[in-house]
C-alpha cells in the first residue's frame, strides 16, 4: 500500500502537466490576468483538480488584462 501512493502522486502530477498547460495557453489567449496563475494552481498535486474545475467553470468571468476587452471595444 505505501508503494502506491508515491506512483498516484506522479499519476496525479502526469495528468495535471499537460491540462496546466493547455489552460495557461488558453488563459493568455482570452487576455486573462496573470495567465501564470493557473499554471501553478494545477501543478499542485492535491488542490490542481480543483483549480482545473473553478477555471473551466469560470474563465469567462475571470479578470482580463487591461484594454483588451472585446465587447467594450466593439461598442465604442
């Protein structure tokens, strides 16, 4: 049993890598602030599920970087 949860945490880490990933590119490419953020969030073993849910549910509420807000700017 104690063999198994070493290999569950660099499965966990595994996972979590590459969709950390995937939501920082996606983070810079809507504009957010401090796409890095996210990227941390993920990668810790424990909590990074939960990062990954509160992001995908989120993202389109989450604070933009300045002047870069498309609905503003297409009003104008």
């Amino acid at each position: 049993m104690a063999d198994l949860v070493p290999l569950l945490l660099v499965g966990a880490v595994a996972i979590q890598i590459p969709i950390g990933i995937l939501m920082y590119l996606d983070a810079k490419r809507l504009g957010l602030k401090n796409p890095e953020i996210y990227w941390l969030g993920v990668v810790i073993p424990a909590a990074g599920f939960v990062v990954i849910l509160y992001y995908f549910t989120e993202r389109r509420n989450l604070p933009k970087k300045e002047g870069e807000n498309p609905s503003k700017n297409a009003s104008q």
